[in-house]
C-alpha cells in the first residue's frame, strides 16, 4: 500500500501519518480488493473524510503485528511509533500469550456483571491497581475506555459534592486543546473546538484555561514564572466562576493534544493547594498517561503528586481488551462507604472478567520484562534523537517524556511564527504525511493546534528504534522544509 495525501482529510482530524492510500500494484490482490470495496460499503470510520476513499483511493489496511512493527494488506511495514493509538504499551507480540489467559477466564466465566455482585478478577485486579497507585488511590471504578472513565469521574466528583452538603458544585475547569474524549458527557471536558461545535450546548459546564505548553506562552521560557502564571490564570477562573460552585479540575499530567505538553516544575502541586484551598476535587486524566508511557504506574507518580480521581484506559490491557476505569482516593470514596451516598453508575461491561484477566496478564508482562525501567532508560536516548532534529529549520521545539514526544512544527524558528490555515494542512497531511507513509513510518501529524508531529512508541521498544524513527523523520521533515521553501 503506497500513501497518498489528501487534501481532502479535514482540519478536525490528526492524521496517523495519514489515510487514503493510492492503489499500488501490491495492493490489487483480489482479497485486498474485496475488503477495500466492502469497507467503502459497510465501514463507518473514526474521525474520517469517508469522501476520500473513493475510486482510486484505498482504506489504509493494516493486518498483522509484530514487536513494534505493522504490515500492511500489501505487504508493506510500518514502525508503529504511536502504539495504535496511544495504547498498545507491549507492542505487537504478546497477543498469544496474553490471549491464553482470555481463554482460560473464558472457559471458567465469561461474564459476570459488577453491578451489586462481584468477581475474582475484578477484585484481583482493583487490589492490584490499587498496590501500584499512588498511596490515596485504593478503589477502582471500572468501565470499557476513557470517556467512560471520564464521565465515570465527573459523576463520583458530583455525587461527593452533593453528599457534603455541596450541590451547587456543578462546574469544571479543564484545558484548552486537551482531549478527553467525545461522547457527550467527556466532550465538555474536550478543550477542542472542533470536536464540540456542533454539539453545543455540552452537558456539564467547563470552561478552558490555558494549557502547558511553554513553546506558546509569554512567560514559557521562565519555568517559575510560567508556573506562576499558570496557576494565577486558573486562580482567577476559580474566583470568577464563584469558588463554591467548581466541582472539579481535570487535566493529564502531560496533556497529549497540543503536542507532549509538559508541565513546568511545581505546576501539579499548585493544582493540589488551589483545590484544597478552595474545596476542588482534582482529576489527573491519565488515559494515554498510565501504564508506563512516562516510564511509571500513573503519571501522578511520575510528576509527584496525589490526584483525588484518576481516569485510565488504553494501557491497562495494552490495547489487548477494551477497558479503562476510575482510580478513587480514600477522600472521595468516604461518603460512597458510610451510606450518605450510593453511586449513580454501572456499565454493562465495566469489570468484564475476562478483560479483567487480560490486565492482569498484561501486568504481568509489564513486570516481567521490566516495561517500565525500558521507558525510563530510553528517555535519554528519545531526546537527544529527536533534538537533533532542531537543525531542520521547520522544527520549533522537541518536548515530551518517557515515550511520548512532540515536535512543533513552525514556519520560522527564530520568531516561532506558525504555519497556519491551508498552508499548515497541505504541509502536515498532504507533504510530511505522505513522505513518512512512504519512508514506513505511523506516527501522528495534529494540527487542531499548532502543527505537531508524534511519536509515541511501544513501551517495548529498544534505543535503536527512536534512532530508526529519527532517521526517518529527518528525510521527512527535510522534504517538508524544501516544499514549504518552495511555496514560500
Ligand atoms: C486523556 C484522554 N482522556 C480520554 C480519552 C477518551 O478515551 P476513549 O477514546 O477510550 O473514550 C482519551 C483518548 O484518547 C484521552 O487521551
């Protein structure tokens, strides 16, 4: 499968370096036409131009794994250098014996409900999470992926609020840019235009501050004062929304969209004294956080701090089942415990034994192979590789940790100026995305925001695939450059 752009893939959607796909030889086999044709038929995709895969533009297939490689309906491999989609922390090639431990659960029970009875493995795996989380967090709410647990935070953050005498609590202070999901109730959290515009007026009122990245703010280039200022901003929302009425405040440790945002020093911990100090609940989002991507159990451990709710999904399985949840701290579970409260809540799925099996499978294998020490030592290498990157004169910034990097994207390193509009489109979707499907490489190119490219590969990944995802970004982004050079 070759790649082709599309000037046709909407601004409101990241492209995984990118979608439709130009028929190649290869590609024409009668299978891979069948399953074209009936994907065109039947396939509702995810956040996709659906228009763009007409006649002559194929549905990028992707049918088998390995390690931390695709392969394509033509043959052709990719590095997969977003992990799926943020999720597949182990890679490609536990699926067997991960898949061993869903049989085995399956032959024994293959459902059980949490609602009012419960499981082995449900209470196996909450005892579990709980061990590994941040000393406050002892009880798990489960669901089947992170707008759920989302939601499922946001409904134990009310219920707490109404059960101390607080009902008036009904607001939330999220970030802008920030992804946290898109079913109705996890959109209002959403700080992207895009995605909530045309379903106004959301369900819960939250209003944005600004996010962390330093590369865009005034004071970024001072850590305390860009903490400060930070801080103030979300102070003074707080006053301005009336302290008494915010329920809640989410943000991911190192929020995705916008590209890696790192938080200067002390900015979670200024989070933690404004929520005490004003009676908040705080919600560290780690549904891409968890697990190993910033090489620790839970981001919270990784920045050091105590979030009151703490939202996971993708990781926990390592994509090999569908399932998240809400990490509930002592504080906030009280109430739910000594009967002022019942919790308003149940998913059919939440709890799935058998997706409870595969997670504690897929912990194990964590454990096993040291998956989070791997990230921790590759840190190292994933920055220098890609800073060496900031010689190319459209790159701007490198940011991230553990295995999860951004690089911003900018017309003019010296004043930061941005590309912006139908420029930014064409360069990211139609001449980068293009470049990197063809040199092999699966990565994010998002530009809701300020352009980015992202790399986020499986946690299993030695050093010498972030030299590989290097090399093959410098013939990309160098590609860029000239192009862009050449439209001026
Ligand atoms: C931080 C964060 N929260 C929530 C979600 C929503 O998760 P899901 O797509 O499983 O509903 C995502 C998805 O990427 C996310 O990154």
């Amino acid at each position: 499968m070759s790649k082709q752009s599309t000037t046709r893939t909407p601004r409101s959607e990241p492209s995984l370096s990118d979608h439709s796909a130009e028929r190649s030889e290869a590609s024409v086999s009668p299978a891979n036409q069948r399953l074209q044709r009936l994907a065109r038929e039947h396939l509702m995709l995810h956040f996709s131009d659906m228009a763009a895969y007409g006649e002559g533009n194929e549905v990028p297939l992707i049918v088998e794994g390995e390690g931390c490689r695709v392969t394509d309906a033509a043959g052709r491999r990719y590095i997969d250098g977003l992990s799926g989609l943020y999720c597949l922390n182990l890679g490609h090639s536990h699926g067997a014996e991960i898949g061993e431990a869903a049989a085995e659960q399956m032959a024994r029970l293959p459902f059980a409900s949490n609602w009012t009875v419960a499981h082995p493995p449900s209470i196996e795996l909450a005892t579990r999470l709980a061990e590994l989380a941040p000393s406050n967090l002892n009880r798990v709410f489960f669901t089947s992926g992170g707008s759920e647990s989302v939601e499922s935070a946001w409904k134990l953050a009310r219920q707490w609020h109404e059960a101390n005498g607080q009902p008036q609590r009904r607001k939330a202070i999220a970030r802008r840019d920030a992804y946290h999901g898109v079913t109705l109730g996890a959109l209002s959290f959403t700080g992207i235009p895009v995605c909530r515009t045309a379903f106004e007026p959301m369900a819960i009122p939250v209003t944005h501050v600004s996010s962390t990245n330093a590369y865009r703010h005034p004071r970024g280039d001072d850590p305390e004062g860009f903490r400060k200022a930070l801080l103030d901003e979300i102070e003074s929302e707080i006053e301005f929304q009336g302290p008494e009425t915010v329920a809640l405040i989410i943000a991911e440790p190192v929020q995705n969209a916008g590209g890696c945002l790192v938080p200067p020093p002390g900015y979670w911990q200024g989070l933690r004294e404004l929520c005490d100090r004003h009676g908040i609940l705080l919600c560290s989002d780690e549904v891409i956080c968890a697990f190993g991507r910033l090489g620790e159990w839970y981001g919270a451990q990784r920045l050091g701090y105590q979030p009151d709710l703490l939202t996971f999904a993708k990781g926990l399985t390592g994509a090999h089942f569908a399932m998240g949840g809400v990490m509930i701290s002592d504080k906030v579970a009280a109430p739910f415990l000594d009967g002022r409260a019942d919790y308003l809540n149940g998913l059919t799925f939440g709890g799935h034994p058998v997706g409870c099996a595969v997670a504690m499978k897929a912990l194990d294998i964590y454990e096993r192979d040291d998956v989070l020490g791997n990230v921790r030592s590759n840190e190292k290498v994933a920055e220098q590789q890609l800073a060496s990157l900031c010689d190319i004169p459209i790159v701007g910034d490198v940011r991230g940790m553990g295995h999860f990097w951004a690089l911003e994207i900018v017309r003019d390193a010296e004043t930061r100026e941005p590309f912006e509009g139908e420029v930014a489109e064409w360069l990211l979707k139609d001449v980068l995305s293009e470049k990197l499907w063809e040199e092999g490489l699966v990565c994010r190119l998002d530009d809701r925001a300020e352009p980015i490219v992202q790399i986020a590969p499986p946690l299993t990944a030695g050093p010498e695939l972030f030299e590989e995802i290097t090399q093959i970004l410098r013939r990309g982004l160098e590609h860029a450059a000239e192009r862009a050079g050449e439209r001026g």
